[in-house]
C-alpha cells in the first residue's frame, strides 16, 4: 500500500504537470489568435489554475461544514471550458477530430489528477468527521433504475449516509411486508393502523422497529404531559396551601400576642392593686395598731401615776396611822378618824387596783389588735401569691401559644418539603424528557428516588408493594426495578445523572 500510495501521488502529479504544461501552450497560442496580446501568458493560468482554486475553495468550506455547492459547478464548467478550449486550439472541432480528440485529452488528465486529490480529501474528511456517506452504485442504476431513484431520493430526504443501510431498511420493510400478507391473507392493506406503520412511514427514512415504537412513544409522551400537568397542579395546591398556612399562622401568632398581652396587663394590673390594696390596708391597720399603743400607753401612764398617787396616800395613812397610834391613847376621836381615813385608803387601793387591771384589759386589747393586724397582713401576702399564680398562668398560656405557633412551623415546613418534593419530581421528570430515556430507564429512576426520599438510601426500607402499586407493575417487574435502581444510586444517582 506505501508503494501504491507513493506511485499514485507522484503519477498524478506528472499527469497534472503534463496536463497542464499542454493546456497552457495550447490556450496561450489560442489567446493570441483571438488577439489577447501579451494577456495570452496569463489567460491559460486563469483558467487551469481557476479549477484548483475552486476546488481547493469547496474542500476547504467541507472541512469547516459551511459547504457551498456553487463552487464544484463553477469549478466543472471551468473544466468543461478549458477541454473546450483546448480542443478548439486544433482548428474547427470537425475538419480534424484527431488533432481535436489530441488537444481535448491534454486538460483531462489535468482534470482527472484533480478530482482524485479532492475525492480523496473528501472522503478523509467525512471519515474523521464521522459520516460515511455512500450513494447508490453505478450497477443499481444500470440494473434497477426506478427502484434505484425511490432509494437515492429516501437516502436524500431523510440523511440516510450508508448505502448498506438503506439496503438493510429495504429489506427489513420487504421481510415485514411478506409477513404482513401471509398473516392477513396476501393483502397487508387490511392489517390494523400500527402494523401498518412501517410501511406508511417508509417515505420517512424509519426502520420497521422505530415506526412500530411510534405509539409507545406517543402514549409515552401523553402520559409524561399527563404527569407534568399533575405534578404542576400538585405544586400549584401546595403552594396555595403554604400561602393558607403562612396565613392561619400569621393570625395565630398575632391572636396569640394579643391574648398574651392581655393576659400579661391583666396580671400586671391584678398585682398592682393586690399591692395597694395590701399597702393601704396594711398602712391602716398600722395606723390603728399604733393609735391603739399610743392610747394604751397613755393609759399605763395614767395607770402609772395613779398608783403613786396612791402609794403616797398610803404612806401617808401609815404616816397618819402611826401618828394616831402614839397618840391614840391622847385622843380615841382622832384614831377613829384616822381608822376611817385608812379604810377609805384601803377602798382607795382597791380602787387603783381595778384600774391597774382595766389598763392590763387594754394592753391586751391592743396585741390582740396588732395579732390582728398581722393576720391581714398575711391576707394580703396569700392575695400576692394569687396574683403571682395567675401570672404563672398567663406564663404558662404564652408557653401553649408558642407551641401551637411552633406546630404550625412545623406544618409550614412540611408543606415547603413537599412542594420542594414536587419540583425535585418536576425537574427530574423534565430531564428525563430531554434525554428522551425508555419507560424502564424512567421507572428505574422514579423507584431510585423513592429510595432515596423515603428509604434514606437503603432500597430494601421500600417496600415492593409500594412499588408496584406506584408504578403499576407486577411484584417481579417491582423487584426488578428496586434492584435496577439501588445499581442505579450505588453508581452515584443522582450526581452521575446530573454530570
């Protein structure tokens, strides 16, 4: 192959050099008897040289995938031109055929030599840009040229590149055609719509198993519409329900700051005036205890000055007593006058002792008064506990607010993970979509976040019931498809997928 290679591009090189050193002395001398002048050296290398750069010009627009078909036909009718011209150099193209056939053949091998080189960097260039295309032969032409045209024209319409594809999508349509006949009795017009499909859409280029999936894929399509549609009312529910529950929970925290807050000026004005009531109450009894000490006091002063009163009219009647004993025996009238003056002493004592006891009555009056004083006092105290305990309830109300506020937190969240639940759903069923995956890659995929979701990773927690009643399948098929998707998640789902 290196010596084929090396003796093909040198030979065409000589060819091409040979071809054109002819056609340029050929169109040179033609220039100048058509009068080009000094024009005549240039005209030859206008027109050759003309082919390779148009040539050159399409292969290059091939390799950028910009092709432009109008530079191949300027380029053959530069061809046509110069074996025009060189055949015309003879003389009139009828007096001598010989000379003309001489001078037409010196640009062919020029042409030829180019056109290989641009076939070939053709060809390079589809294969390292991956298609292979190849049309439909000379001898299917020759042998079957209608036939030939309904494939040549499919092959164009539809992008089919191979000819050995075509001719396997002929053959699998011909088999199913046969088959078609044999099941329905010689006429395959009386088959059912989707068996038919192959053969309807065979002007589209499709194989016999892609037109038989067609309406697989249009249910599929349908429901995947069906289950965005659901998936995008679910959302839409759940959001109106998070925007009801952001609602009923704004009102319950502001019912519940305006209930706390009566519920605190309440206790703080129920305290306020237990503490007044108790102060006034207490500065009263305070008032009268001390009322009731001063005039007991007073009492036990006069008490007090009372007894020594009487202690010195005692002392006196002693006095008197003694006085009328050592002069008793001088004068009987004076002792019975001083008898009588001690007894009305002595009744005078007794007298004293009996207010003594009066003022002991009214000492005792007023300790039971401050004892009763007291006793209001303590009154007073349980009434602040009271309110201290009403305030613990007011504490204990706000505490249940908070709670019933915190569980509607908690129901709000609920909803936020549910409605993130459904655009999760959403996005993934919308990828899935766009990489147009078979129903069993999109079940697969459905029960690996279902695993994810709901069994933390683990496919067993799933259970195959849930599974087959989600998806609608048999407890095998459900089976399959926990196994298929816990290979899915051990593979790096949904990370894998995403990248």
């Amino acid at each position: 192959m290196l010596g084929l290679t090396v003796l093909a591009a040198v030979g065409g090189a000589v060819l091409a050099g040979i071809g054109f050193s002819g056609s340029y002395s050929a169109l040179r001398d033609l220039g100048f008897k058509h009068h080009f002048g000094d024009f005549s050296y240039a005209f030859p290398v206008g027109v050759d040289a003309g082919i390779v750069a148009l040539l050159a010009l399409d292969l290059h627009l091939i390799r950028k995938l910009t092709p432009w078909p109008v530079l191949r036909l300027l380029a053959h009718g530069f061809t046509a031109a110069t074996i025009y011209f060189n055949a015309a150099s003879a003389g009139p193209l009828l007096k001598d055929p010989t000379g003309t056939a001489m001078h037409a053949v010196i640009p062919v091998m020029f042409v030829a030599a180019v056109e290989a080189g641009r076939r070939l960097v053709i060809r390079i260039t589809r294969i390292e840009a991956g298609h292979q295309s190849d049309g439909v032969p000379l001898h299917r032409w020759l042998l079957a040229p209608l036939p030939s045209w309904r494939m040549y024209r499919r092959m164009r319409l539809n992008g089919i590149p191979s000819y050995p594809r075509a001719v396997e999508l002929e053959r699998e349509r011909l088999v199913y055609r046969v088959m078609l006949e044999r099941e329905h009795g010689g006429d395959w017009h009386k088959a059912p719509a989707d068996q038919r499909l192959p053969l309807t859409m065979e002007r589209f280029g499709l194989s016999v198993d892609e037109a038989l999936a067609l309406p697989l894929e249009a249910e599929e399509r349908t429901r995947l519409r069906v289950e965005r549609t659901a998936a995008f009312e679910a959302e839409v529910t759940a959001r109106a329900e998070a925007r009801a529950a952001d609602a009923q929970i704004s009102a319950l925290r502001t019912a519940g700051r305006v209930e706390a807050a009566g519920y605190d000026v309440g206790a703080e004005t129920a305290t306020a005036k237990a503490h007044a009531h108790a102060r006034t109450l207490a500065a009263g009894r305070e008032a009268e205890v001390a009322e009731r000490l001063d005039q007991a006091e007073d009492d036990l002063k006069a008490a007090a000055a009372e007894q020594q009163a009487a202690d010195a009219r005692q002392h006196a009647a002693e006095t008197d007593q003694a006085a009328a004993e050592m002069e008793r025996a001088a004068a009987e009238t004076r002792l019975r006058t001083a008898e009588t003056e001690r007894l009305a002493a002595t009744a005078e004592r007794s007298r004293a002792e009996d207010e003594e006891a009066t003022q002991g009555a009214r000492l005792r009056a007023a300790e039971t008064a401050k004892a009763a004083a007291e006793t209001e006092e303590g009154a007073a105290e349980a009434r602040r506990r009271a309110a201290e305990a009403g305030q613990a309830a007011a504490t204990a109300e706000r505490a249940r607010i908070e709670d019933e506020e915190a569980s509607g937190a908690s129901l709000l969240r609920a909803l936020e993970a549910r409605a993130r639940a459904a655009e999760t759903e959403l996005r993934a069923v919308e990828a899935e979509d766009a990489a147009k995956l078979t129903p069993a890659a999109r079940a697969t995929r459905r029960v690996a976040r279902m695993i994810l979701a709901d069994g933390d990773g683990n496919p067993e927690a799933v259970e195959l019931k849930t599974i087959a009643e989600t998806l609608d399948v048999s407890i095998a098929t459900a089976s399959q498809r926990r196994a298929d998707a816990a290979e899915l998640i051990a593979s790096g789902y949904p990370q894998a997928v995403a990248a």
